[in-house]
C-alpha cells in the first residue's frame, strides 16, 4: 500500500509541473524559426528593422506567445502577422516567445 501510495503521489508532483514544462519553449529552436520568418520585420536580434515593427526583444514570453496566439486565430488583426502566425504551431509559438525572452535588453535612463 505504501509502494502504491508513494507511487501516486510521484505522478501527481509530474503532472503538477507537466504543464508547466510543456509551455516552455526551446529559445535555440525559436532561434532558428525566427532568423526565417521574423527576422526581416524584427530583426535578428528582436530589435526591428522596420519603423512600423515592435521590438520583441526581451519581452516576457507569456505576452509573445499570447500575442502570436491572437493573431493566429484573428483576434488581433495585421494583415501579414495573421498570414504569418496562422501557419504557427503552439510549439513553434512557445520557441519564439522563449527566443525572444531570452535576449538581454539593456536601458539607459537620459540625465543619470
């Protein structure tokens, strides 16, 4: 019973942090699909080449990937993020929020 017990409680501890692990991406995968797709609107390095592009480097992956998400689905309308992003799995999305998030951003505040 014990054996039994214990055996149940380690597959509830991995389904707990399952999930969790499932929604993390592979920054080196989104890496590569970025220098693809994204790069020449937002750069290579997730700081934009064109005035009307955001910069997505540095931003919180949650955000990434809700954003590419409500393209996907036209929640959120731009004519070439939605071409774009409709092509996109949830694995691919989840890379390119952990490619994103992964470069450093630096802030210089002007008078200090």
């Amino acid at each position: 019973m014990r054996r039994g017990a214990a055996l149940a409680m380690l597959l509830l501890a991995g389904a707990a942090t399952g999930p969790a692990r499932a929604q993390e991406g592979d920054p080196r995968a989104g890496r590569r699909l970025a220098a693809g797709i994204c790069s020449s609107c937002h750069g290579r390095d997730g700081i934009a080449t064109l005035p009307e592009a955001p910069n997505l480097a540095g931003q919180n992956p949650a955000y990434v990937a809700a954003q590419l998400r409500a393209y996907r689905e036209n929640k959120r309308q731009n004519e070439q993020m939605n071409i774009v992003a409709r092509e996109l799995t949830e694995r691919q999305i989840t890379d390119l929020a952990a490619w994103y998030a992964a470069i450093e951003v630096t802030a210089t505040i002007p008078g200090r």
